[in-house]
C-alpha cells in the first residue's frame, strides 16, 4: 500500500450536466494505491487515521488524472510541422510516404518507442492510436506498451484503396486484423480498435466488414474519421451518392454505435450529431490539427445540445503538440471563436475521464475513483517564470486555466502509472 499526500483535483462526472459537485478537489489530499488501483481518495484529515500504516509520499504541485488523448497517429509523430496543403493534399504530400515506412518493423519499434515516451513526458497516460496499415506498427506500438504498463488502444488501419505500397485487400485486412485481436486481446492494459482510415480510402467491401468484426468482437472499438475537411466530404458525397451525409456512409456499415470513435466532426450537423447521440457514439476534439490544416473549428456547444460525449485529441502529426495541457489552451479559443465558453474544469474532465469514456476505458481510468487503476500526473504552475509570476496568489480555476493556456511538457513534474513513477 502507497499513499500520496498534496493537492487533488479530479473531475470524474461532466460539469456541463453535473454542476460544481462533479468537481473533487481536495487542498491537502491523500490519495491510496493499492496493487495499482486506487483505493481510497478525499481530504488528508478524513483519511490519515485509516490509512496511517501506508507507505506516505508527499507530492509538490497539483495531482489529477493522467491525460487520456482520444485520437493520435504515433507514425506522423515524425511528420509533426510539415508545412502546406490541407487534409487530403497533405496526406498526399507527407503522411503516406512516411507511414510506408512502417513496413520495416525495426522502425516501427524505433518509433513506437519514442511516442510512447514522449506522450508519458505530455503527461498522456492513456490514448487511443492509429497505427499503420502494416500488422506489425500495431506489434511494436503494443509490445512497447506492454513493457512500460500503458493503456493503450489501437489496431491495423485498414484501407484497400490506398496508395500503392500503402494498402491492403479486402481478404488481407480482415485476416491481419482477425489475428491481431487474437494475439493482443487480454493482455496487459491493451485493447483493440478496428480501424478504418476513413470512407476514401476503403472500398463498400471492406466496410462492411470492418461493421462484421465490430459486430463479432464486443470487446472491440472503432476508431475512424468523419467530416474533417470540406474536399473530403466532397470527395465522399461522390464516391457514396446513395447516403444522407457522411455518418450515414459508416451507419450503412454497421460502424455507429456505443464504441464508435470519431475523429474531428468539424462540420457535422444538427442531423449528424443528433444521430450520434442516439448510437451513443463518441467525438475526438481535435482542435490544432483543425486549425493546423485549415479545416474548420469543432462546435463543441452543438455536440453538448445533442448529448455527444466528447474527449480531446491531439491528432499528432497534423495536430501540433502532443501536450494536451497546450491541446486544451486551444480547444478554449476553438469555443471562443465559435462563440461559446470552455470552462477549466470542464476542459479537464474531457481530457481525462471524458476522453476515458469516449475511448471504452471510463470504468479503468480518469477519474482516481476507489477501483480505478492509479495512473496520474503532478502539474507545476511554477514550471516557468512566467507561469509561476500568473498563478501567484490565484485561485485554483485561475491557475488551472494558466497552465491550460501557458503549459506545456514543462508543467508535468512527474508521472504515475498504476501508482508507479516513471
């Protein structure tokens, strides 16, 4: 038994639905693992006495959950900040020709590796991940999630009408994938996503199966993109006349429903979202790729109306940082330009137990619940002149709104895993 005693702050429930009393913060706190699961977390003064025989360790700065990252491509971590074009001109451009070199497993590994470590550097402890179309980027992502204990979901991107070098077959993708839920289901915090790159670049064949190993694998989740860049619905529209909107493509599927995950969502309508809603799907925010690319800003505030869950993506490589600290300073001027509001508090749950939510993990991690793995981070707000000269004196609203908007890797002085620094 561990304890960790300094300032908690968790927001285990949405505080658009749930109003202050979803916010748990505890000024001296003290937080309790057991075999990696928390078992216990409230005020110092309520919980010593029972706890007085647990190893104590005292923490300087403010503890939350770990970061969940809803939506990131570990093979573009390379290709982050490359200049020119939207979506589907830069994928041209930069993303396919550097994800055709994941068919050399060294270099998947290489990579897998560093992605790895640079999101527990971001203070990301949990992510949903697109590999490559390659069975073995999905082997070295997983194998180096094991070794360092992450949770981590992810699975071969599937795409028989990609470029040449970069696609697979209807036959093809359907066995790897089949075998790859086989050798990774149940081990270690790994989960599996069926992996659609998105409508373009599958055939109507292969969609449909990719909706019949959903539906075969209830264990499983789908992790795709929707609505991100106006050529790109346009590009769908064409190729798929016979459905209502872009949704409808993937609903026609069999690929909507509870453990749906879709990227972006920029121009998805009243229509859309509701539909979402009602198949208890989920949204991956992603807000600097949408600007990165110029593809538009997310209506977070329409998502709320309609009842979408939504977690924060850093979409690494169009995103630009794998910091969901810096990620969530720009989710807030995404809801200021489109008119809305995002509060501190708020803007942490999505990042943490919304983002676990969204990605099938909510019942693992997030929230620092009794029963929850213990995975959490330790922000400073002293990180950086300029943060410390900001948050002195303020309150907490101001000081976790500062290091949302000024922090940055910088701001994570430490990272737990199942109670583990690392």
């Amino acid at each position: 038994m561990k304890a960790f005693r300094g300032e908690i702050l968790s927001v285990p429930a949405d505080p658009a639905s749930a109003g202050h009393e979803a916010i748990r913060h505890y000024p001296d706190g003290l937080l309790v693992v057991e075999d990696g699961l928390v078992i216990a977390c409230g005020a110092y003064a309520d919980l010593a006495d029972t706890y007085a025989e647990a190893d104590t360790e005292t923490l300087t700065g403010l503890i939350v959950p770990g970061f969940v990252d809803a939506h990131v491509h570990y093979p573009q971590i390379g290709s982050i900040a490359s200049h020119g074009e939207q979506l589907m001109q830069w994928l041209e451009r930069h993303i396919f020709p550097a994800e055709k070199a994941f068919a050399d497993r060294a270099h998947a590994d290489a990579t897998a590796a560093f992605f790895l470590d640079q999101l527990l550097r971001h203070g990301t402890t949990s992510a949903l991940v697109f590999a490559t179309v390659h069975p073995g980027s999905v082997d070295a992502l997983f194998e180096a999630a094991l070794q360092r204990d992450m949770r981590i979901v992810s699975g071969k991107v599937l795409m028989d009408l990609g470029p040449e070098d970069l696609r697979d077959t209807l036959v093809s993708g359907r066995a790897d994938t089949e075998a790859l839920i086989a050798r990774w289901r149940g081990r270690g915090r790994l989960g599996y996503a069926v992996t659609p790159r998105f409508a373009p670049t599958s055939s109507a064949e292969q969609l449909a199966s990719a909706g019949e190993m959903v539906a075969a694998h209830p264990d499983v989740m789908m992790h795709t993109h929707l609505s991100e860049n106006p050529g790109e619905i346009a590009y769908v529209a064409e190729r798929f006349p016979e459905a209502a909107d872009y949704l409808d493509v993937y609903a026609r599927f069999g690929l909507v429903g509870p453990r749906s995950v879709f990227a972006h969502c920029v121009h998805s309508d009243d229509g859309a979202l509701q539909r979402m809603a009602e198949a208890g799907a989920g949204i991956a925010f992603c807000p600097t790729s949408n600007m990165f690319l110029g593809s538009g800003l997310f209506d977070l505030a329409a998502a709320d109306r309609h009842g979408v869950n939504v977690g924060i993506g850093t979409d690494v490589g169009a995103g630009t940082t794998l910091s969901v600290l810096h990620t969530l300073g720009e989710a807030y001027r995404t809801c200021q330009l489109r008119g809305s509001n995002l509060d501190p508090f708020r803007a942490l749950h999505l990042a943490t137990a919304g983002g676990a939510r969204v990605i099938g993990i909510g019942d693992k991690v997030g929230g620092l619940l009794p029963g929850q793995e213990a995975d959490f981070i330790v922000l400073e707000d002293q990180a950086t002149p300029l943060l410390a000269r900001r948050c002195h004196g303020a309150s907490l609203h101001d000081r976790l709104f500062a290091l949302q908007v000024l922090g940055d890797d910088r701001a994570i002085s430490a990272t737990y895993l199942r109670g583990r620094k690392v």
